[in-house]
C-alpha cells in the first residue's frame, strides 16, 4: 500500500485504538451499566495487536462483554443495529 490514509476508508472497520490505523480483526462488545441499558452492546473494533490492549481497559472497569472475530460479528443477526448505534 502506497498511501496508508487511504486505507481509512468508510467501509474497511479500522482498530479504535490511539493512533491505530490497522485493519480491524476483532468487535469488543461492551456495556457501561451506568450509562447503557444491560441488553445494550458497544463496539470498538481492534487489530490483532491491539485486541489485549483493549479488552484489558475494558475488562478491569468491568465493561468488556464479548470479543468477537470481526466476521463472526457481522454474520450475527442484529449486528447492523449495534453499528449504528454509536
Ligand atoms: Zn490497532
């Protein structure tokens, strides 16, 4: 790849960590009771090196629900609805 901002287009997911612009592999689904109704999912999208990075920020505020293959993600029913939802 030539031009690394050109992968940062709108439909390739990208990793939400800092700075990251790889390719996301992984959907971290997570819920802040204080905030989210318990049934309410968020999604942060991660790369393969940043998959522990995040799930570890997520997991000691007792937020992280779900770690997902980004595949296996979008072939769950619903997973439209969680990605709007933003
Ligand atoms: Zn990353």
């Amino acid at each position: 790849m030539i031009n690394p901002e050109s992968a940062e287009s709108a439909d390739t997911p990208i990793c939400s960590a800092k700075g990251c612009r790889a390719a996301a592999v992984w959907v971290l689904a997570w819920n802040n009771p204080k905030l989210h109704t318990p049934e309410r999912r968020k999604t942060w999208l991660a790369c393969e090196e940043h998959r522990e990075h995040l799930s570890q920020f997520l997991g000691v505020r007792g937020f992280l629900k779900d770690v997902v293959s980004l595949a296996e993600w979008e072939a769950r029913p619903g997973a439209e609805d969680s990605a709007a939802d933003r």
